[in-house]
C-alpha cells in the first residue's frame, strides 16, 4: 500500500484558491526539484472535479520539452473524484465517483506506490478528516490573500502533524512537509 502525498500552493493565511496570484512571485527551479522529488514515488494522480477541469486542458498539450513535469501528467493513471463528472477525456483518467474514504483506501491499496495530488482542496479536506494523507506539502507563499477558499476551513476536525522537513527557496516561498502526528502527540 502506498502513501497519499499531498501538494499545495498556499497563502500565509490559509488561500489556495485559483494559484495565479502565485506567478507574481516567480517560481525557483528548487521548487520544481521538491515537487519532482515528492512525484517520483507516485504512480497514480487523485484529482477532484475541478481540479481535473483545470488540469486537463493545461497538461494535456504539454510535452517535456515545455515542462519536465508533463509526461508525469500526462502518463501517469489519473483517477477523478466527482459524482457529476460524466466522461474525463485526458489519457489514462478514470471517473472513481463521489467521495468515498472507504474507495480511497482501496485506490491505496490497489496503486502499486504512492498516489499524488495537487489542489482538490475539497477532496483533501475530506481525506484529511479520515486521514487519508500520508504527507502534506504546503508551499507558503509571503502574502495574506484576505479573501478566497482557504484549505483548511473552519469546519474541520482538529488534526495535528508532525513536521518531516523544511526548505526555504530564493522567492520567499517556504516548503512545509508534514506527516500525521505519532499517535502519543495526538
């Protein structure tokens, strides 16, 4: 059984919604190597619906020489969590449903590895309430949005991590690596 490792984007006051106001701040080739590096165990991608929606046009046409990360979207089996979705047209995505944390451990169990995901606040709050997520890797970036979707909202349980590692890159950005908390500190 793998390990569901999370990736995310995220303003110092909790924002992750619509990442373009990330551009402002450029994007270090050091990030590309922490977001390679949590990919490189993963065989499978989990996305939520708009995620997905999102996803899909922008990696689709991408190639290598554009992007090193394209041939990991776009090869790599993607598996989609939505109960309104009909059809998910990119190369090798498969519709999984609502939902569900019992499928989510079976896609675990199922995956020969580790299965990321990027945004999909919706469905990573979920697994965070059933913990789902095995690694959490939040890139703060230096700015308080004010306003938009937060990822951990106010309506959750209360859940503790454990920090695995930091990293601080040259745009002020800050990579925060988490794993559940040992049970003694929950």
């Amino acid at each position: 059984m793998g390990a569901i490792k999370v990736h995310e984007f995220i303003a110092l006051d909790g924002v992750f919604e619509d990442p373009s106001w990330t551009f402002e701040f450029g994007f270090d080739p050091k990030m590309g190597e922490a977001i390679g590096a949590v990919t490189a165990t993963c065989q499978a991608i989990l996305l939520g619906r708009r995620t997905f929606e999102m996803f899909a046009p922008a990696w689709s046409t991408r190639t290598a020489e554009q992007d090193p990360g394209a041939p990991f979207f776009n090869e790599t089996p993607k598996y989609v969590v939505s109960g309104s979705l009909k059809t998910a047209d990119w190369n090798n995505s498969t519709i999984i449903g609502p939902y569900n944390a019992d499928t989510i451990r079976d896609l675990k169990d199922k995956v020969d590895g580790d299965i990321y995901v990027s945004g999909s606040g919706t469905l990573v709050r979920a697994m965070l309430a059933d913990g789902l997520v095995d690694e959490l890797h939040l890139f703060v970036y230096p700015v308080a949005r004010g306003a938009g979707q937060r990822l951990f909202a106010g309506s959750g349980p209360a859940t503790k991590f454990s920090l695995g590692g930091s990293e601080i890159y040259s745009n002020g950005v800050v990579h925060l690596s988490y794993g559940p908390a040992a049970p003694d500190a929950a």
